[in-house]
C-alpha cells in the first residue's frame, strides 16, 4: 500500500499507518505480518506524528512548544468517533468536565484545567456572575460555544495561566479550536452518516453531514460543512403533571381547591436536535497575503435532560425508588440555543514580521425551563408564603445572550534571530444578558378557589402566578496591549519574558423583583480596573532531542457586580452588590522529548490563587452572586507518553495529579445592612470541587494492510478519574464526594480509497460517571409540602452507545 498522509495542515511527517489514533492491537482481528526487517526499512514512515500550533502565536511544533500545551489533531478525533468536547477533553492529562450532556450545553464553560475552580459542579442551568477560570476560541474569536466537533484542524489545549497572549479569563489555561481552511488546489467532498444506539433509549441516534471543498481559481476557495444531529431521548419522565391550556396543573376530580395533581409518563424525553454549519472564503492572491472569511452557526433543541434520579418518590402514596435512567421532575425541562460567530482573518507577510488583524463578532443566546418544584418544597416556601397548594409547580424560565465584537492585531518577527518578538493590542466589546421568570403555574386560579387570594392581600401580596424576575446586563470593554521577546543566548538557551496591559470598563444593571410581594432591587454600577501581567519562560535544549523549561506566570480574571435586594422582607448584605478580580502566580518546570519512536513530556506546577471567585446562592433568600475567597492553591505532576511499538502499532498515554486545596477559610457575608454579618463557607484545607487528584488517558492503534486498496484500524481507549468532590463546604446538601470512574471505548474501521465504515462502542461496560449533583436534601420530595416527586439529579456520563458509521469522499 503507498504512504498516506493526515490530512492535517501542518503535519511534518508522512505515515504508513493511521497516526495516532485510540487502539487496541488488531491482533485481536488479524495477525500482524510485518518483520522486524520491514520495520527497520520503513522506520521513517512511522515517526512521531508533529503537528504545528499556533497557540504561542507563532507557527511552531508542538514538541517545541517550552511549556505545557497538548493537542490533538482532526483525523484523530474523526478515527476515535469524538465530536462533543467532553469526551474530546478526556483524551488529555490534567483536565476534567463537568459532563451537563447537550442540554443548556453553552451556558457554563464546563472545563477544569489544574483543578482550578471552586464552583459547584451542580451548577449549569443559569449563567454565572464570575466568568470561566478557562478561556476558549474558535480560530481567533474568544467564545464559548461548545460546537459540534467537525471539520478541525487540531484542538489546542494550554495549561496553567496565559494572561500574557489571552489576558483575562485564561487564569486556569486556554483553549483553542482550530478550523480548517479551505485548500486552494484540491477538490474535495465527503458525505458521513452514523447511526447508534444508547443504553435506555428505545430509538436511535442519527447523525448525518455534507463537507465540500472548491477551488474557484488560484486564488479563491471554498469550503463549507452542514450537519443534523437527531437522537432519541434515553432519560423518561415517568411524574409530570398533566397540564391545562393555560399550562397549569389539571385537578384530580376538577376540585381546583383541594385537588391532587394528574400525573402522566413520558418515555426517552431528552432529545437531541442540533443544526450546524460552516462556510469559509480563502482568497490568497500572493504568497504574501491571504484573507479568511468565515461563518459558523449551531443551533439546539433539547427534549429534556440528561440527568437521572436516584432517590424516591410518594407519588402512588407509598415511597416507590425511581429506576435506571429517569428523572423526578413533574415537568418537563427543555432548553434551546442559538450561536452565529463571523469573523475575517487578514495575514501579511511583511518580510521581517508577519502581521494578523482578527476581526470577529458573535451571538450567543439561549434558554431553558427547568423544574425549581423540589427547591421550593425544600425549603418550605409553599406552606409558608403561597397558602400550601395540593398542586404546587414552580417553573423557572431562564435566559441567556452573549453578544461581542473583538480584534485583534499582531506583529510577529519571522525567522530565528537572536530577537523574536511578538507585539499586539486587543479589543473586546462584549455585551451580556441573562435573566429568569419564576412561574407558580395554577396558583392565582387556586388561590381564588380556596381563598387564599384574601390571605394573600391582607399581607400585602399580589395575586399572580409570578413570583420572582431576574435581569442582569451588561458591557465589558477590554482594551490591551501585550507583547513577547525571546532571547536566544545560544543555540540550546533561550529566555521568553512576556507583558500584557490591560484596562477594563464594566457598567451592569440589575433588575430583581418578586412580583407576588412587591419591592424591586435595581443597581446600576460602572466600574474600571486596569493593571499588568507577566510571563518569564526559561528553555534549555538538553541534548539534541530533548528540552528543559521553567515558567513564572501570571493570570487574571475580572471582577464584577450582582444585583440583591438590601432593603424590604427580603433583603440581603449589601457585601453581595461586588466582588473582585482574582489572580493566580503560576511555577512551573517540565521536561520533553523523543527517544528514538517515542515522545515523553512531563511538568510540575505550583499555583497560588488569590482571591478566587466563588459564584454563590445568598444565605438568606437563594439569589444569585459571587464572592471573593482568600487563597487556594494548586500543585501537581502532568505526563505524557506516546509513539510507535511498531510501524503499525501506537500507542498515546497520559497521567495526571493534582491536588488543589483552600488555603484559608472562605468566608461569606449574611445578614443585612441593618445587621451584617458572615460566615464560613468553606474551611482551609478542603478539596476544590470537580478536581480528580489522579487521571489517566491511554489508547492503542493497531492498522492493518488487508490489500493494496485496503486497510482497516482497530483502536480502543481507556479513561480513568479517580474521586471528586461536589461542592466546598460542610453542608450535606451539597458536600457530596463523587466516586471514581472508568470509561472505555472500542471501534474499528475499514478505510477504502473512497468509502470508510466503522463499528463503535463508547462506554463499553456502561460505566454510570457522576460528574455533579443537586441533592435530594437541596430539592427532593417533600410530601409535607404536596410535592410527591422528587427534583434531585445526578450529572451522568453517556450511557454505553454502539454505532455504525459509512463516510463517501469524492
């Protein structure tokens, strides 16, 4: 068979077998011939897969890269059958996730890099004040989106803080998704269709795409891909109530007064459907200069979620234990999202530098319905401020947009010279808006009937069925200039320091009311902050294949401002209407490089965090905030192995430990402004949440030539997290350990010269991952209140799924 390439842009070696990929040997299939005299000939054929990336802002190697960054390339995503970034993620050392499945997926960025966080990990239907500890982008736009993994070049993962090129937001590392561009000398398309099914679900998932490449002349080209997601749900509903018209709860007996809720059954609730696309214009009309014109879009539509029940309900009038994959809500939990990102790309070789000017725009927006029943009940709100209804429902609305225009430009020396520098400004204007309508559907129409309504007037309350509304906007203007010199001191030392100045301008008004009693909280608050950060980055080439690093970092996340009530029946500490930017000073050393089909990286890191931001229910009412804490801190060890057993067997591990404690006890405010007061949150020494202090990633390939126009790749992977905790603090409810885990995945592909099919399995032994939990003390049945279901759930990780894929190039 003749050599293949990738297919990737920047791949420095061609290969003879499918670089890389998730593997088990295919001697489970079929023998392996090659002898040991092949292997010598063809060694050259087999090296080390190289990818270029471009996250330093410079085209270099990722093996030369003198700090910790992992990437993983397109055609290794498409032969491990990835396309959602949490399973993505799992192929790399040192990050966890939070796995929320799709529904509200582009709310809350769930990845934790170093175990730098100390958010709970049941958060996920509503948009935090604090801002993610991991900045992400597509090519160079700054956005969260968590699209579809399709049509990428390589995902780059940096590791620790990266102020100093990415500024704030990158406190904990970064992101970057790299899109392919279009090629200006081949014709290409590709057509793929998968069908699989999960564990629990009693239909399929389908999941079809169109990719199309075309040169419109020397200088012009075209590409573009459009895909539907379409999966059956696999989580049923077996309790939600029956619903009127008007979308309140149908009375047993039509007794509006004093009857029960009907209940009805809904089977396989959480589907999938998901419209995505991207369309991109390359015009190089020299070797000089190119133009990239882009546009990527996706849009959801979630069933439900997908998040399971594990405690019990009364509704038979007995206590009765929900069964596997289901969920307690009494209503159903849909969510919707809409993302468009436009951006141009201009690059101008100018001889002694190349310059880049980014521009990019984006809308992000959302929103979902989610059951707060069991909240409420838990906390006695029923009985105690609406009368106690035989039906009681409480439905929250929510919203979310993001909105921003950013650019961006730099100028990077070209070639190595004993001065590389890299100078650059940036702009970001980005406008945020989230927001919540709490619904007691029913309540005016039965508080009429039993006559509640007059209870209600007499202690100044208004008859409707809202009883709370959330708004929260705002504009954040960053402007900054960074920059970088690298010293070359000799061949084998070099020395990076790096500078970033930034100033910021946030403006925020805030809304909340509870209409049912009266007395609006309204802020508006403007405020800058501005400051520097640094980076000095130490290499030294140890031999000829190998090299030393040592980096001191600085990283920064922007402060902020909430909105609670201060005054009236439900006022707050006015300590909540703010809080803080935090900062972390990042160490680290680390060694990488190859021995002979081998490349090894290892690095130590210690993290200082100071003033870390903790988003936050008030004590006294449950309204959303965020609070400064006063230290933590995060140290460990990253490795990573991979390469060759042989030209037709690789191998790629990956094994990390980290332990990220509190390093002071975090305390919050309580009380009011006429008497305030705090408490302990959380205590010196305990765990960050979603941080497993031991991880493991392996995987083999094995590839084997049946005939010169065939070949088939066998690959398996193993993922491995040890214990986690839910939450900081001592609260039951929400301190939680989350056991360990282990998932693994087999498929096997038969590539052909035009059409490629795949048999897959993730999640073999059907492992039940828990990555978050919203307890059944937090909001689980509480018969005293009327509420017999029950609202907990637990953050599951996909169920065992089998599929088959065909894909047609042309």
């Amino acid at each position: 068979m003749n050599a293949r390439t990738t297919g990737q842009t920047g791949m420095a070696t061609t290969f003879r077998k499918a670089p890389l990929a998730l593997a088990v040997s295919s001697a489970l299939l079929l023998p392996m011939a090659a002898s040991a005299e092949q292997e010598q000939q063809n060694t050259a054929e087999w090296q080390v897969e190289r990818i270029t990336v471009t996250a330093s802002r410079r085209p270099q190697m990722a093996e030369e890269i003198p700090y910790n960054i992992s990437v993983i390339s397109g055609q290794q995503l498409e032969e491990r059958h990835i396309i959602d970034s949490v399973d993505m993620m799992r192929e790399m050392a040192g990050i966890t996730v939070v796995d929320r499945g799709y529904r509200n997926s582009g709310v809350i960025n769930n990845i934790v890099i170093r175990g730098m966080n100390v958010d709970s990990a049941g958060n996920g239907d509503f948009a935090l004040n604090a801002v993610p500890t991991v900045s992400t982008y597509v090519n160079e736009t700054p956005l969260f989106a968590n699209f579809i993994l399709k049509d990428i070049d390589a995902v780059e993962v940096l590791r620790g803080p990266q102020g100093t090129l990415y500024g704030s937001g990158s406190l904990a590392g970064t992101v970057r998704y790299r899109m392919n561009r279009p090629d200006l000398l081949d014709t290409e398309g590709k057509v793929s269709a998968s069908l699989s099914q999960s564990k629990g679900s009693g239909g399929f998932n389908k999941n079809l795409d169109l990719l199309l490449n075309l040169p419109l002349s020397n200088q012009f080209a075209v590409r573009g891909y459009l895909g539907r997601i379409d999966n059956d749900g696999l989580v049923d509903y077996p309790n939600v109530y029956q619903l009127n018209a008007q979308g309140a709860p149908v009375a047993a007996g039509g007794d509006i007064a004093d009857g029960g809720p009907v209940f009805r059954s809904v089977k396989d609730a959480d589907t999938v459907e998901i419209d995505y696309g991207r369309v991109a214009l390359l015009w190089q009309p020299s070797d000089n200069f190119n133009a990239l014109l882009s546009y990527q879009f996706q849009q959801d539509k979630i069933g439900a979620r997908r998040q399971v029940t594990r405690g019990t309900n009364w509704v038979t009038g007995s206590e009765q234990d929900y069964r596997d994959y289901e969920n307690g809500a009494i209503q159903l939990e849909p969510s919707e999202r809409d993302v468009d990102a436009l951006a141009l790309e201009l690059e101008w070789d100018l001889g002694f530098a190349t310059m880049t000017s980014s521009t990019s725009s984006y809308d992000h927006k959302g929103s979902s319905t989610s059951d707060n029943t069991g909240f409420y009940a838990q906390n006695n709100w029923f009985a105690w401020y609406y009368g106690g209804s035989p039906r009681p429902m409480a439905s929250a609305e929510r919203f979310y947009q993001d909105k921003g225009f950013a650019q961006e430009v730099r100028l990077v020396s070209n070639g190595q010279r004993q001065l590389d520098w890299i100078l650059g400004a940036f702009y970001l204007d980005q406008d945020t808006r989230s927001g919540q309508d709490s619904f007691m559907p029913g309540f005016s129409e039965w508080a009429q009937a039993s006559g509640f309504d007059q209870t209600l007037a007499s202690w100044g309350g208004v008859l409707t069925d809202q009883d709370f509304l959330y708004r929260d906007s705002r504009n954040v203007r960053d402007t900054s200039v960074f920059g970088e010199l690298t010293w070359h001191l000799s061949d084998a030392f070099r020395a990076t320091f790096g500078l970033r100045y930034f100033h910021n301008k946030i403006r925020n008004d805030t809304l909340i009311e509870l209409p049912i009693y009266p007395g609006p909280a309204v802020m508006d608050s403007n405020f800058s902050d501005n400051g520097t950060l640094f980076k000095l980055n130490l290499s030294y080439d140890w031999t000829e294949h190998s090299m030393l690093y040592a980096t001191v970092s600085e990283g920064y996340r922007r402060g902020g401002t909430t909105a609670v009530p201060v005054s009236g029946t439900f006022a707050e500490n006015p300590a909540y209407l703010s809080y803080d930017a935090d900062s972390v000073l990042n160490y680290e050393v680390g060694i990488k490089g190859m021995v002979g089909q081998h490349f090894y990286a290892a690095s130590l890191f210690y993290t200082d965090w100071d003033d870390p931001q903790l988003n936050i229910s008030t004590p006294n009412w449950g309204f959303f905030a965020a609070v400064n804490g006063d230290s933590a801190r995060t140290q460990g060890l990253e490795l990573e192995l991979r390469g060759y057993l042989s030209s037709s067997l690789s191998y790629n591990l990956g094994y990390s430990y980290v332990d990220a404690k509190l390093t002071a006890d975090l305390v919050a405010p309580s009380g009011t402004a006429a008497n305030p007061g705090s408490f302990t949150h959380s205590r010196k020494g305990e765990q960050l949440p979603s941080t497993a202090k031991n991880t493991f990633s392996g995987s083999l390939s094995h590839s084997y030539d049946i005939s010169a126009r065939y070949y088939l790749v066998t690959t398996a992977g193993l993922y491995y997290q040890s214990s986690s905790r839910n939450a900081l603090g001592s609260n039951p409810n929400f301190d939680i350990d989350l056991p360990s885990f282990w998932l693994a995945n087999l498929s096997t592909s038969l590539y052909g010269e035009q059409w490629q099919f795949a048999l897959y399995l993730r999640n073999i032994f059907n492992e039940d991952g828990v990555t978050g939990v919203l307890s059944e003390g937090y909001m689980g049945t509480e018969p005293g209140q009327n509420f017999l279901g029950n609202g907990s759930k637990d953050y599951i990780t996909q169920p065992r799924t089998v599929g088959l894929s065909v894909t047609y190039r042309f």
